[in-house]
C-alpha cells in the first residue's frame, strides 16, 4: 500500500516524522532512483527506497527500541548539530547511535537537564509530540527570588505567550533559600522554552530547569539513579505506559535489558 514517504521513515524507525521531513528537503531520499519531493508517496513492498544511497527494506527493519537518557547541561537535543556541539546521540554507545534510526522524542533545552526519551517507534514519536496529546510532564524549576502564591497561581491559570493562553499547570513551591526558590512544576503542553518564558515575563527568571519525569516514567528506577549523561532500556510496562497514552499498540515488543545502565 502507498504511503507518504516520510511516513514510511518513520514508521520503520529511520527518523522522526520531522527529521523525515528535514531528510527529504535535503535531496537525500531516493525511490526508484529519483529525488523524493515532500508529500510524494511510495509502496515500501514494490519500491526501491534509499536514504543516503543505502536500501530501506522491510526485511532489514531495525528493532524498536525505547530508552531514557539523563540529558546533561550543554548537549542538545537533536541527532545532528551544524554548530559540532554534542548532541544525544553522541552519548550512545555506536551500535546505537548507526543504523538504528534512534532520535529523541520532543526537546530540552541545551542548558536544561534531566529526563529524554529516545527512540526509533516514529510513530510513538509523532503521536506523544502531537498537540492534541497532553502529555504530563515533571519539572524541578530553580527561579531567581521568591515569587508570592499570587504570581503562581498566575501561572496555574495560565499566561499569554505569543498570543495564545497556555494550558493550566502545576506550579508548586518546593524550597526556599537566600535568593532562589525551587518551583515543581507539571505540563501538560510542551512549546518552545516554555518554562523560561513565563518565568522571565513573571520577573523571575530561571537559575536552572531540569525535568525530572514524563508522566510516571522517572529517572530513578528500582531504587537506582540515572546519572547525567547515562541512559537505560524502558522497561515493558514504561512502554506500555506511553502506547496507553496516544492509544498506540506497537507492531512489536521490545525485548528488554534492565542490566544495561551505562
């Protein structure tokens, strides 16, 4: 059966349905020999597919794999960067990191820390990452002062942000000190620098943002930490539990290694 192209790159694990797309654009995806145009669509089971000139065949399909990684500050959250700055998939090991298709699930902030899913599941990818899905997210927020119960309930009410009200949150005081204060905050939407721009138009800007959970899926699993800068396997039920959320029954099982913390 026909399908877009980016689609099918994204269904089989080679990039997210936005990196697809990034792929096309750049000339780097062939069907049948000829340049793929965004929207064009193919028949992975009778057409020749290349990306980069190497076959896309159903037969060498990589399996699906589901990670967390605790993203240090000063890496960014992309496959490739033109800048040479460090990227995720730089903090894998290189079985990972080629021929895989394994991209980040949404972003944090290069200066931001903390919990990143990473996968090849393009559809998972583009179903958590849709608008229409809010997805709880966990943030412990440093803000420079001690911002009243006033403007917090501000922000739970939601703020305009280029014109469009944000949806309601929980924002909660967590630790006071000298001149900071620890805010746990919970979204359910994810726009660009989210957190920063509230924070920044309240008068309190961020000292440091790190997330710490996505939905119930935490960086502290069976009681040992996740250190900065190393990820671990999800395990079935954390897969399970993110399929639950946009209604997704993947094609496949991933097979889990919980040993495997590096």
């Amino acid at each position: 059966m026909e399908e877009r192209v980016q689609k099918i790159l994204s269904q089989w694990g080679i990039a997210s349905r936005r990196e697809a797309e990034k792929i096309i654009l750049a000339g780097r995806v062939r069907v049948n020999g000829a340049v793929v145009h965004l929207g064009q669509k193919a028949n992975p089971e009778t057409d020749y597919l290349e990306v980069d000139g190497k076959p896309i065949k159903a037969d060498n399909r990589p399996q699906l794999l589901y990670l967390l990684l605790h993203k240090p500050a000063g890496v960014v959250s992309t496959c490739r960067d033109a800048q040479k700055r460090t990227t995720v998939l730089d903090l894998l090991p290189p079985q990972l990191r080629h021929d895989q298709g394994i991209h980040p699930v949404g972003r944090l902030d290069a200066e931001s820390t903390g919990a990143l899913i990473l996968t090849n599941d393009g559809a998972l990818t583009f179903h958590l990452t849709h608008p229409r899905h809010h997805f709880p997210k966990t943030y412990q927020v440093w803000v420079q002062g001690h911002p009243p119960d006033s403007i917090l309930e501000s922000w739970r009410q939601g703020m305009i942000l280029s014109g469009k009200k944000t949806l309601p949150a929980s924002v909660n005081p967590i630790e006071r000190q000298a001149s900071k204060t620890l805010l746990e905050i919970v979204l359910t939407e994810g726009r660009n620098r989210q957190i920063r721009r509230i924070a920044e138009l309240l008068g309190y800007p961020v000292i440091h943002l790190h997330r710490s959970a996505i939905g119930s899926i935490q960086l502290q699993a069976a009681g040992e930490p996740l250190f900065p800068g190393r990820y671990r396997h999800l395990q079935d039920f954390e897969v399970h539990f993110l399929q639950d959320q946009v209604n997704l029954v993947s094609e496949k099982v991933p097979v889990q290694s919980k040993e495997e913390r590096v």
